[in-house]
C-alpha cells in the first residue's frame, strides 16, 4: 500500500511542477470538441510525466486519462488521470486548476489526490483513513441551514438531454437567494466542499477523471455524493451531488422540482 500511496503522491508533485513551470507562460493551445474546450500542451506534457511514473512503477495496471484515453489491462488497479482540472483556467492564468489522480481497487476507490500547485494545496485521500489537505485533516461544514449555504456549480461544455435543463436548476437555486459560484474546475469544486469552503455542488455531463479523486476526498472528508435522484453514484455517472450531508435531501428537492 506504502507503494502506491508514494506512486500516487510523487506523480502528482510531477505534474504539478509542470503546471507551475509554464503558468502564465507560452504554450500552445488547441480546441478538442467545441471551440472552449480546451487542450494545451501542457496538459499533454503533465499527463506523460504521470503515466511513465505509473507504467514504471506498475506495468500491469490499467490507465484512464482525459487525453490519451484508457489504457487497458487485466488488472484489480485502475488510475483515473486529468492532468489539468480547468485547463480553461489555465489557459487564460486564473490559478484555479490542479492535477487529479485517483486509483480504483476491484472497482471501488482507494486513494485520490488533487493539487493545485499555483495555490500550494495538496489535497488526499485513502479509502478508510480520512481526507486530508496539506496534511492537515480536512472534514464537510457543519451547515444545516439549506437557505444560508454556499454553493457552487459547473455548466458542461455539451448540454445534457435532461427533463431538467441545467439553467434552469440553477436559477431555481439562485432565485431562494443562495449564493452559486462557479470555479471552472470540478475537481477542486469537490476538495472544497470537502474542506468546508462550499456546502454543495452540482454539476451534469462529468467524466470519471474529473470526479474521481475529488469523489473520494469527499467521502472521506465526511460528505454525501448522489445521482440526482439520490440514488449511489458512481465516478462514471453523469450526475454528480456533493454535499455536507445536512442540505443533500434539500438540493435534490431544488434539483428535482420538488419546492
């Protein structure tokens, strides 16, 4: 476990030194599918660092990352890679971006970390032994008071074909006069309610490698994640509800309709 734990760990201080070395500098950018959503090189150079670490360290275990896609072996392991979390962000020098990694055992997450080097924050989790940033023992806000929480949100580049149009939801939440931020980087939405900065987060149309590490932390941290029925979720469902656990029943009410 010692392994893995210092695999996960030292690939992400690669990536993030990466990151760091070109923010706010010269790289190109290129558009994927739709002319914002983004991918420079620097995502590209952040994703081989972290791959050669994992292919190193354990040749036989299976890879999803954003760019390269999955990398497929008869493993129990799985690593779930966005070498850049709001490449937008970055691409524009907004500091608000990270690497996140997360690893799946026989189907379940073990261990997950997000790093933001351009805020110098770390943060981890390990299935059982709690969610950390900087070390530093991180756990949900306390709020139970749904109409005084903080929230935050993202809008997917592709909408989702939903009885429920995601604009809509969110101005259902802003008009009972809730504060809604909006970040740019789900992942760092997730520590962030983790560590009690947010009460809650919504977000439609995500891939497993935005949520993965960040669905973990959460969890560990104390918190809730459901589909948007309140039903368990998965880092592969499209529906992602994270929350302190007081205010959940409350969001998937706003979310559903259901005032």
């Amino acid at each position: 476990m010692e392994q893995l734990r210092q695999a996960i760990i030292d690939a992400a201080n690669a990536a993030g030194k990466i990151i760091s070395s070109y923010f706010q500098g010269v790289f190109t950018v290129e558009s994927k599918d739709g002319k914002n959503n983004l991918v420079t090189e620097v995502d590209n150079h952040s994703e081989k660092v972290i791959i050669d670490i994992i292919k190193e360290r354990f040749p036989g275990h299976s890879i999803i990352s954003e760019e390269v896609g999955e990398m497929i072996q008869d493993s129990e392991y799985q690593w779930i890679i966005d070498p850049i979390d709001g490449t937008v962000n970055f691409a524009h020098g907004i500091p608000i971006c990270c690497v996140s990694i997360g690893l799946r055992h026989q189907g379940k997450m073990l261990m997950g970390v997000v790093y933001n080097p351009l805020m110098n924050e770390f943060f981890f989790a390990e299935r059982g032994k709690g969610a950390f940033l900087n070390g530093e023992p991180i756990r949900v806000s306390a709020k139970q008071d749904f109409k005084t929480a903080c929230l935050v949100t993202g809008f997917p580049y592709k909408w989702p074909e939903t009885k429920e149009h995601p604009i809509k939801v969110f101005e259902r939440m802003i008009l009972q006069g809730l504060p809604v931020r909006r970040l740019g980087s789900a992942a760092i939405d997730l520590c962030w309610v983790a560590c009690g900065r947010f009460d809650g987060f919504w977000e439609y149309n995500l891939n497993s490698w935005d949520v993965a590490a960040g669905y973990l932390i959460v969890r560990e941290a104390g918190g809730r994640i459901s589909n948007f029925d309140g039903s368990e979720t998965t880092v592969f469902d499209k529906e992602t509800l994270a929350t302190n656990g007081h205010i959940h029943e409350a969001m998937l009410r706003v979310i559903n309709n259901k005032e």
